[in-house]
C-alpha cells in the first residue's frame, strides 16, 4: 500500500462503525457490541453478518465465511482495488491522505519492474507459439492442454533479451561466477 499503517490507523479512528455499515447495510441491527444484518453477498432469511461496533471487523458466518476491515468491505461491496477503498472511505470522512516522495518512487520502481515482466512474459508467449518443437514437446509429450499453456501464460526461450540488470532484479536471469 502506497499508505502508511499509521495513516490507515487514524483515518480508522474517525469512522462510527455502526453507521459505516448501516450506509450498505440498512437493516443492520445492534446487540450488545456486535451488529448484525443479512450477507449482502449471498441470500439468506437470518442474519449471518456480524460486525464488532468498536473495532469496526466483520464477518460472514453463513455460506461466504469471510470477513475483514472496512478497506476489504468496500473493496468486496463494489469490486474495487484496496488503494481505490481506502480514497473512498477517506473521502466519506474528509481524510486528506497523504502519499510520500518515497512511496511514490518505490510505486514507481514496483511498476517499471512489472512492465519488464510483463514485456518478458509476452515475448516467452511469442516465441513459443512460433516454436512448433517447444510446443509439441508441451502438448504432445507433457500433455498440457492448449488452454492451461493461455491460462498460465506459457512460453520458451528466447534469443534476445532486454536489459540485464532488469531481468537479474526480477530473477528472470541469474547470474553465475563464471
């Protein structure tokens, strides 16, 4: 997370639990420390989905058999990323977050260091399917279908290769004393 544990802490310590979950929730009902209120993932007639008001965790007794913060509610409830939930969720309580120079670079560097994977991933992809040896050898012999060689991004070697340093940092090449 490009956020510090501490400012994901004190944007925490700003929301009213019960009325957090009761914006999604509206037949949410309190007993004692804990709310209650139906899954909003799967249908039920009871209520299966507690919350404990002074911590602000859930969880899905029934069928799901999940739970989390409030950052994995959200992200569940609208099929958001984390980074995405825990914007909205300082947004609903006037939090101003605050990202890092630092982090900022470390994001950076994380996603150029993807894109070379990325880039290395496609051009395995590409040299295998014009391999007919490589990929008969998967099919034929290996008895991997066509579809786990697409689901799982297969691929053979290949003669030309990006920057080494990248590669070396990914673990995609390794380097001997020799």
């Amino acid at each position: 997370s490009v956020y510090s544990k501490e400012q994901l802490y004190e944007l925490k310590s700003k929301i009213d639990w019960f009325e957090f979950y009761q914006k999604f929730l509206p037949e949410l009902v309190q007993r004692g420390k804990l709310a209650w209120s139906t899954c909003p993932w799967h249908s039920e007639t009871r209520p299966s989905f507690s919350i404990d008001t002074e911590c602000g965790i859930w969880r899905c007794w029934g069928s799901c058999n999940i739970g989390g913060d409030c950052f994995k509610f959200y992200q569940k409830f609208y099929g958001t990323t984390f980074g995405e939930a825990v914007q909205k969720i300082a947004e609903m309580y006037n939090y101003e977050l605050v990202i890092s120079e630092e982090e900022v670079k470390e994001r950076n560097y994380k996603k150029a260091l993807y894109n070379v994977n990325e880039t290395m991933c496609n051009a395995y992809e590409k040299s295998l399917a014009s391999n007919n040896e490589a990929y008969n050898y998967l099919t034929e012999i290996r008895r991997i279908s066509p579809k786990i060689i697409k689901d799982f991004r297969l691929g053979c070697g290949i003669n030309k290769l990006p920057d080494k340093n990248s590669l070396k940092k990914l673990g995609l090449l390794l380097q001997g004393e020799n």
